[in-house]
C-alpha cells in the first residue's frame, strides 16, 4: 500500500489548525456556554461533556474545569473564558 502525502497547501492548513487549536477550543467553549445555559436534564450532561473537552483544548486545567462541574454554574464558565480572551 501507498503511503499517502500532503501537498504543501494541505500542509500548512494542518499546522495552522495545530498552532490555533487552543483558540479553536476556546471560541467552541464560548459557543455551548450559550447553551449552557438553555439546557436542563440529561441535555445538560452532555453539554457539559462537550465543554470540558473544549476548555481542555483551550489549555484550562482539568482541576478547574472539574471545580466548575462541581459548582454547575454558567456565569462561572463566561466569566472564566472572558479573561482567558
């Protein structure tokens, strides 16, 4: 089998995603922040999910990410990703 190559182009679009990839997660951190807030149940489990990976790829702490879990508390998290900006 062939090992398959990247032109230059392909390239340098997947080091620009690597070298941008904690502001990629933070900019989705910010978008379920939003939705967050408007979920309920099991909806907000899985948001909560989603979040944590995203503060991970923004270079949040898990400890912090862990004691925001804990405290269950939108305005907490909003508050957190306007100082990281």
């Amino acid at each position: 089998m062939a090992e398959r190559t990247h032109s230059k182009f392909q390239q340098k679009v997947i080091k620009r995603y690597y070298d941008n990839l904690d502001h990629i997660g933070l900019q989705r951190a910010q978008e379920l922040v939003t939705e967050l807030y408007l979920s309920e149940g099991k909806k907000r489990v899985k948001v909560w999910e989603a979040l944590a990976k995203s503060l991970e790829k923004a270079g949040i702490p898990t400890t912090q990410i862990a004691h925001l879990r804990e405290q269950d508390s939108p305005e907490l998290v909003a508050r957190l990703l306007t100082e990281k900006q």
